[in-house]
C-alpha cells in the first residue's frame, strides 16, 4: 500500500487482444475508484545462455508487489523459445492454477447450471519441454510428474476445498494407462488425504469425467477437482465451452509468495486489434485478484456489473456472446453498470 491508500499491482498487458481487453479493465477500474496502482512491465524474453528469461524489471516487480494481473501472451511455435507463460509459471512457481466456471445467469448455452472448479497442476507433466528426436522420424517427449509438485498442488487443493467448503476432492486422472506417473499422482493424494478426515477424497478417469461433465454438469458442483497440468489444461477449455466460451473464464496462478490472475484463453490473434475482444475472463480473473487481495467489495462491484451487462441483451454483448457491441461499447456499459 502507498502513501495514497493504494495497492501496487504488476500488470502485463500481452499479445493480441491482451491489449484490448486490458484497456478495459483499467477504464472499470478507474471509473469503479478501486485502490489499485497499476505498474505496466515489458516481458518480452531474453535469451541469455540460451534460455529464455524474464527481463530484469519485470521480475523485480512481481516479486515486490507480489500479485499480478496478466493478458494473455503468444507461444512462437518451434522458434527455439521455451513458452512465456511457463517461464512465468517456473519463474514464479506458481504451481496451482485454479480454474472455476460458472454458468452467466441471462446468457443461455444448453446448460444452465454449471458451477465447477478445477485445480492444475502448473509446473510440470506434459509440459515439462523435456522432447528430443532419437532418429529422424522419431520423438521422444517425456511426461514428468514428481511426488513434491504432485503433494503440494494436491495440498492446495484440499486446502481450497476446505476454504470454499465443498469438502470432497475429486482427483482426474488416467493412471490405468499411465500406471507410473499418473499413479503417483493418485497415491499422493491417498497420503495427503490423511490430513484432511474431514474431507472426501474420489477418484474418475479423464474421459469418464469429460463423459459425464457434458452429460450433467451439476454432478460436479460440490466437488473440487485436481488434475495434472495436460488434463487441467484440456478440461477447463471444455468447461468453458459449457457457459458459453473461453471469453468468460477466469483463472489464477497460485505459488507461495507470488499469484498471477489471468484469463484462460490466448491472445485470439483471429479477432486482435477489431474491437471483437469479451474482456469478461479477464475482468472475472481480477475480481478472483481483488479478493485474493481482501477487497472483497470491489470485487462484487465489478462482477455484478459485468453480469448485469451481459444479462441485459445481445445489444450490450460481444461477438462471442452472440452480441453486437465491442470491446469499447460492451466496457462502457459496464461502467455505467457499476
Ligand atoms: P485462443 O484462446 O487465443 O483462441 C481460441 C478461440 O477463442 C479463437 O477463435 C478466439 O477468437 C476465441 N477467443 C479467445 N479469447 C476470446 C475473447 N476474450 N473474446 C472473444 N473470443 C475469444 O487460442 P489459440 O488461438 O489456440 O492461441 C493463440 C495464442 O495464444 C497462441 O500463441 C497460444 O500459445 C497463446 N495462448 C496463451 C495463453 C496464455 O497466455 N495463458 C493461453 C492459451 C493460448
């Protein structure tokens, strides 16, 4: 907090429409008078020793305001850069990533009554950029799981579950096929389950979960559920896909002395710089921010606002949403909503 009263906050813009939709979440946030001194920094990487790194600054600001808010950044395919987003995520070992997503009351999708939340695990997995080519034709890419990032991300989650009080953790998986790595996800969590008598602990195969998720999302609504980073990854796009789209979920990176708030989707280079943008999943995603801050009341400000907006007809919704308004218009209505 400043000598003003005010909270510095770590804002990276992004790529393509990160620029547009952050645009928006400062206007609401000025006109809303929230506490919050934005502090812009330049992530572009830099190769140093041929890894890619974080500029200095950026780095420096994170760790010092501790929370970030974050536009969505382009990966280059195959240019030799490892991706920004999971430099980020090491960088800061934000090794939660907790995804909810909830039906918009007033927008309709064939389902009316989704109410999930998926914990990711970040850091590792799938995703762990360990790949090589044995012979020409041939590719071997290595799927790392680790029983420290298994237990800290299963802790998280039984931690979550028991702040939101949905005590029963559902862990997805696929360790009938997987048996080692998949496996030990699953063993962790039998041991870490242990701590928490309290609290239920199931298990369901990933396709089974996608299954029966389409088939009847409110058979999830009083469960958290934590998975590894592929899994998480594909299934909050799916879970998305159920309210209405990647414009409207939020999510946070959670480490232990660092969180960056960001939208699920990517910088939708198909609708960058046209004032096509649904800032929502950025704007949700800052309000998961405010009340991780404990400024709970501008959280409720902000998102009644929104949903008022989106609630209120095609003419005050975005493109995504089947609305004809812009990102400019759709901001403005928010505002006059607050
Ligand atoms: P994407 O999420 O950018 O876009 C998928 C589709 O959803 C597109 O049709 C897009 O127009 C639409 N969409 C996404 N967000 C929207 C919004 N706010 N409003 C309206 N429509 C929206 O996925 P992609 O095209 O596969 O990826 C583009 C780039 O983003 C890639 O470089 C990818 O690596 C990167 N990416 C970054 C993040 C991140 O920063 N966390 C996440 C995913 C993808």
């Amino acid at each position: 907090k400043n000598a003003e009263g005010k909270y510095t906050v770590t804002l990276i813009e992004g790529d393509g429409i990160g620029i547009e939709i952050s645009k928006s979440v400062k206007d609401i946030y000025s006109a809303a008078k929230v506490p919050i001194q934005w502090e812009p920094v330049d992530v572009t990487p830099q190769l140093v020793n041929g890894k890619t790194t974080l500029p200095k600054e950026a780095i420096e600001s994170v760790f010092k305001n501790k929370v970030a808010l974050k536009g969505p950044l382009a990966t280059p395919i195959g240019k030799g850069h490892v991706s920004l987003n999971l430099t980020l995520r090491r960088t800061f070992n934000l090794f939660a990533n907790v995804r909810p997503c909830k039906s918009i009351v007033g927008y309709k999708t064939p389902y009316d009554d989704v109410d999930t939340v998926l914990i990711r695990e970040n850091t590792e997995g799938e995703y762990s950029g360990i790949e090589h080519t044995i012979v020409p034709g041939v590719v071997q890419s290595i799927k790392l799981i680790t029983k420290p990032a298994s237990e800290r991300v299963i802790r998280y989650a039984f931690e979550y579950a028991k702040s939101v009080k949905k005590p029963h953790i559902l862990v997805v998986h696929k360790a009938s096929i997987m048996k080692l790595s998949d496996g030990l996800f699953v063993n962790t969590a039998k041991e870490v389950a242990k701590e928490y008598p309290g609290i239920t602990l199931d298990f369901e195969l990933i396709d089974n979960t996608c299954l029966k998720l389409t088939t009847d999302p409110t058979q999830y609504s009083n469960v958290v559920m934590v998975m590894p980073n592929l899994y998480g990854d594909i299934m909050s796009d799916l879970s998305s896909g159920l309210i209405g789209g990647l414009g409207l979920t939020p999510s946070g990176n959670m480490g232990d002395n660092v969180s960056i708030f960001e939208a699920v989707h990517g910088s939708a280079p198909d609708i960058s710089g046209k004032n096509l943008a649904n800032p929502t999943a950025l704007l949700l995603s800052s309000c998961m921010m405010l009340r991780h801050m404990e400024l709970n009341s501008y959280a409720d400000k902000i998102e009644n606002a929104v949903l008022k907006t989106i609630a209120s007809g095609p003419e005050n919704r975005t493109k995504d949403l089947k609305g004809n308004a812009g990102t400019d218009s759709f901001t403005k209505k928010i505002i006059e909503n607050l």
